[in-house]
C-alpha cells in the first residue's frame, strides 16, 4: 500500500470566509462591552437615585412621626388632663 501525502493548501476563499466571521465576532465582541458600559452607567444612575429617594423617604418619615407624635400627646393632654383646643372642643360638643 502506498501512503498518499495531502499537500492540501489552504485556499484563498476558506481564509477569506475566516476573515469575514473574526471581524464579525470582534465586532458583537466590541457591541457588547458598548453595551455593558452603557447598562453600568444607567445602573449607577439608578442607584444615584435610589439614595436620593431613600433620603426624601426618611425625611417623611420624620415627619409623619412627629406630627404622630403630637397628635399623640394632644390625645393624651386631652384625655388625662383635662385640657382641649376650641377645635376639640367643638368636636365633642356636636
């Protein structure tokens, strides 16, 4: 038996196909890291806004828990004390 040798050449149309799928995959490659880094600058913005809107909240809560607060300490001056506003007053005579 005699052994074929295969001189098989690269041909010009298979590298050119290589060619054109590298360029492809580097550009989706390139697309997505532009697209990371857009998703990274709307996520930080995000957040930016997020502590900002966790700020606001507490600041409400501040100040819902004092007007809880007094409304409490109105109640309980006047149940305990004896002591009303003209409002009250008008309100519990009707």
């Amino acid at each position: 038996m005699e052994l074929k040798k295969n001189n098989k050449k690269i041909s010009v149309f298979y590298t050119l196909i290589l060619l054109v799928v590298l360029i492809t995959l580097t550009g989706l490659y390139i697309n997505n890291i532009v697209a990371f880094n857009n998703l990274m600058k709307n996520n930080k913005e995000l957040k930016e806004k997020l502590v900002q809107i966790n700020l606001d909240n507490n600041k409400k809560k501040m100040e819902i828990e004092s007007l809880t607060s007094f409304m409490r300490v109105k109640t309980i001056v006047g149940d305990k004390l004896n002591m009303f506003t003209m409002k009250m007053l008008l309100i519990k005579e009707k």
